[in-house]
C-alpha cells in the first residue's frame, strides 16, 4: 500500500524561505558594513536572500573544435 500524501514526514515542508527575520537582516548587513550597530532599525535596505546561478556556456571555439 502507499501512503497518501498528506501523511507524507514533516521534512518534506521544509524548504528554502525566501525571506529573512529581522534578526538575520541585520546580522547580514553588519557583516557587509552596510549599517552600523549603534544604527537605526528603520529604514534598512533590503537584502538578498539567494541567488541564481546561470551555467556557463562552451566558447564558440571549443564547440569547433568539436565538429572537426
């Protein structure tokens, strides 16, 4: 028998978030420098959280090289 999905371990719900706590925000904008710790907490900049990476391509030249 399988397992309906909604039975499925609690593991399976955790992902990436794609926000930060406030606590995180400004741990990661003291490490870049970008406010001081003394600073207000309003008015923080936003911050990233992940970026994407795009695959390199082959140089044109090494594709040629290839066909020959």
């Amino acid at each position: 028998m399988s397992i309906h999905p909604s039975l499925k371990g609690i593991d399976t719900l955790v992902g990436e978030r794609s926000v930060f706590t406030r606590k995180e925000r400004l741990q990661q904008l003291l490490k870049e420098g970008k406010v001081a710790a003394d600073g207000s907490v309003y008015g923080l900049p936003k911050v990233r959280t992940k970026f994407k990476v795009k695959a390199k391509k082959k140089a044109k030249k090494d594709d040629e090289d290839e066909k020959k």
